[in-house]
C-alpha cells in the first residue's frame, strides 16, 4: 500500500458517499446516470470475484465488500425506492450502455495479461470502468446546470482514477514484476474523458458559480 492509491481508495470512497448523501438526504437522483451506475455494480461484481477465493488483507476485503454494497444499493434506490425513482431523468439518460458492456467484453477476450476466467473478468472490469461514466456525462451536458452534490461525485470520482495512475508509476519505478499495463492504459483513456468536466468543473470553483455544461 501507497500513499497514491490509499488516496485514490479514499477519494473513491468519498465520492460514493456524496452520491449516497444525495440520493438518502433529498431523497431524489436528478442529475445522476442510472446507466453508469448499472455499469459500476457490473464493474465491481467482475472485478471482485476473488472476494471468495484470494484474501490480500482486511483492508482490501472490507473495500470490495463496501464498493460492490454501495454500487447494488444505489442501483437499487433508483430503480425501486418509491420517492427516489420518481425523479430519475429517464428521458435524458439514453446512452445505450450496452454497447459498452460488449464492446468491452469483447476486448477482455482478446487484451487480456492471461486467458482465465478470472483474468479475462478483470480486464473486462477495468475496460469497462474507463468508459462507464459517459451516460453520466452525457446526461449532465444535456441537463446543463449541475447541483453541487453530482458535481463533487464526478469530480471525486475523476481525482480517485488520477490517484490512480500515480499508484501505477510509482509501483513500476518501485516493483520489478509489476505488469498491469491493462489497468495504466485504461487509467489515462478514463481520466481522459474526464478532462472536460474537470476543466468546466474549475471555472465553476475559481469563478464561484454554478457548474454549467455545455451541452
């Protein structure tokens, strides 16, 4: 463990608890991706596998065990809490994520570090983590203004993949069989995509405004 991903886990963790804030507090999920949600119990339920097969640690048991209850939990609220769902934006959250999940399923069957199940599952993880916040994205550019709660969630969500990539350099200047070019290259595609909301996401805070999109 390192300084670069316990703040990433920590970043991670904070932006699951500002949507989780939003979503018990206002009791509504306007604004939020039920698509990239869906994504994300995906991504976590691929990757986590192991929960039950290799223990690492307390600490990384008790995380894969917090992200795979948050992500199922907020997918929940959105689809059967009976006040939350009624403000789910349906109309705006069109994305066809499941183009998504096969184009990056068949990617893992073809760029993977082994071709095992379980290997072959946490490619399709990490694909499909650096692109599973573009319903999230779209649907804040075609909503326009964004409430301060789903902002910082994006952008805690962004800081925590950037976090990230730092962990990755600073294990191949410090591992000598550290490989994961998988998940270094995934990393840069994902925060990548975030560059734009980042860039707005800073005029808003430097400006003191409301984060506006443009659509």
């Amino acid at each position: 463990m390192n300084i670069f991903r316990l703040a990433g886990d920590m970043t991670h963790l904070l932006s699951i608890l500002v949507l989780l804030l939003k979503i018990y507090a206002t009791k509504s999920c306007s604004g939020i991706s039920l698509k990239t949600q869906e994504l994300y119990a995906l991504v976590f339920l691929a990757r986590y596998l192991d929960l039950f097969t290799d223990f690492i640690s307390v600490y990384n048991t008790i995380m894969k065990v917090v992200f795979i209850a948050s992500s199922l939990a907020i997918v929940w609220c959105m689809r059967l809490h009976p006040l939350v769902k009624k403000s789910y934006d349906k109309e705006l959250d069109t994305f066809r994520h499941y183009f998504l999940i096969g184009g990056t399923f068949a990617l893992a069957l073809v760029l993977n570090e082994k071709f095992t199940v379980q290997e072959v599952l946490w490619a399709f993880s990490i694909y499909l983590e650096a692109v599973a916040i573009l319903p999230q994205l779209v649907l804040l550019q075609r909503s326009g203004n964004v409430d301060n709660l789903t902002g910082q969630y994006v952008f805690f969500l962004g800081a925590y993949r950037a976090f990230y990539i730092l962990n990755w350099i600073y294990r191949y200047l410090t591992e000598p069989r550290f490989t994961r070019w998988i998940a270094c290259v995934s990393g840069i595609v994902q925060t990548g995509i975030y560059a734009d909301f980042f860039y707005y996401y800073f005029i808003s805070w430097k400006n003191n405004s409301k984060l506006k999109l443009p659509a």
